[in-house]
C-alpha cells in the first residue's frame, strides 16, 4: 500500500447499491463485471493520488490528501462506470444514482470552496454538471 496522506485527509466510501439484486440480474457475468468495477475505481483514485485503505468485493474505503482530488477521482469512476453500463447489455435508470451524487457533490463543494482549493464558480460548475446529467438520466 502506498503512503497514507497525513494532516487533513479526505475519505471515500463507495458500494454497489443493489448488489445483490445486480448479481440476480446478471448470473454468471457479475464476477466479469465485478472485476471491472473494481478496476475501473481503482485506476481512477490512483490517477488522483488517493490511497486505498481498503477493499472488499464491491466497496472500497480510500484516502486522499484533498477534497479536490477526491471529488475529481470520485467525478472520473463514475465516467467511467457510466462508460461501462453503456458498454453492457445492462440498462439502469442512473437518475437515483446522480441524485446521490449531486448531494455528495454538494457537500464536497462546500469543503472545496471554503478552504480555497477551488473558486466558487468552478465548484457551482460542477453542480451544474450534476444537474443536467442527472435530470437526463431521471428522464431515460
């Protein structure tokens, strides 16, 4: 394991809401897709410096030295998750999924504007992008 950030850290937490019912849907292909997820998030916290702590089967628990570099890694997994449901014969109504993520962006917006490692108008862009991703995907 790399070298866990010191001083004011930033904690993940992500899991597969519905997992299980996932893995009823899908049979025998979950392990495949199941190990793609896990490559996906991972490739994404490193390219951001994040640190994973910890995993186990679809959650991981990983540090960051940032806010910042875990809202960008947190922003490129789901691109990238987003990526490989359309890449599947899986469809999901995703507007649950970037509610959630809007909320968190929320938050994570409040952290990043307040200790400035970001202005105000790159954090309301971010929700903005929230925004429009998530009624798209409510409406799919």
């Amino acid at each position: 394991m790399a070298e866990l950030p010191t001083g004011t850290v930033t904690l993940l937490f992500t899991d597969i809401e519905g997992s299980t019912r996932l893995l009823q849907r899908v049979g025998d292909d979950y392990a495949g897709l199941l190990s793609q997820h896990r490559s996906l998030l991972e490739e994404a916290f490193v390219a951001h410096g994040g640190v994973v702590v910890d995993k186990e089967g679809d959650a991981f628990f990983v540090a960051f030295a940032s806010a910042k570099d875990a809202v960008a890694a947190a922003g490129e997994a789901q691109r990238a998750l987003v990526s490989l449901l359309f890449s599947t014969q899986l469809t999901f109504n995703l507007g649950p999924v970037y509610i959630g993520a809007l909320a968190l962006t929320a938050i994570a917006l409040w952290q990043i504007t307040a200790d400035g490692e970001a202005t105000r108008f790159e954090g309301v862009a971010l929700v903005a992008f929230y925004v429009i991703v998530a009624v798209l995907a409510w409406y799919e």
